[in-house]
C-alpha cells in the first residue's frame, strides 16, 4: 500500500506543479497520501505556506479540482479503482514548529 501512496502522491504533486489554473492554490506541498485498502478513497494530506485564510482557500481550490487530479491518477497509474480524493491540511509541521519554539524559549 505505501508503494501505491507514493505513487498517487507523485502523481498530484507533478499535476499540481504544472498549474491548475485556480488563483486560490498557493504554494502547497503534499507531504503524504492515505489511501484506503479497497482503493477507493485517498486522504491527501497538504502543508500549505500562509495563513488560516490562505489554508482555507487553497483547500477549496484543490477540492474543486479534484476531478482534474483523479482523472491525472487515473491516466498515469494502473490501477484497479480511483480513488475519490480527499484533501486535509497537515497539522504536524505547524505542531512541529511550534515544539521548536517551545524547546528554544528554554
């Protein structure tokens, strides 16, 4: 399955790369893809450079261009299903952040 989450990944990060012509995705990076056993759904997990308001529009963007970027999986990967994409912003690397701050201020 990680070979597949890998997969999947790369093929939105090179599709997201090339542009999606959506003025609301800004700078973006996918950091890791979930995909479900029966491959059906895939979580896609985004770090996205801004603030909340930035975060919640790029979101939006790359919800809307779901179609785009399942059909992108669907052209280049070999796969049994598609799976329906599901994006969720990535909250590690802001809690991470945040622990650096923390073990600095000491």
């Amino acid at each position: 399955m990680r070979r597949v989450n890998e997969a999947v990944r790369e093929v939105l990060s090179a599709r997201i790369a090339e542009g999606l012509n959506d003025p609301r995705i800004g700078f973006v990076t996918l950091t890791s893809v979930d995909t479900s056993t029966d491959l059906r759904h895939a979580r896609v997990y985004v770090s996205v450079l801004g603030d909340e308001a930035q975060r919640a529009e790029t979101l939006a963007g790359l919800g809307s261009a779901h179609g785009l970027l399942q059909q992108a999986i669907g052209r280049e990967l070999r796969m049994k299903r598609t799976p329906t994409l599901q994006f969720v912003f990535d909250e590690s690397i802001d809690r991470g952040m945040r622990i650096t701050e923390l073990l600095d201020e000491e």
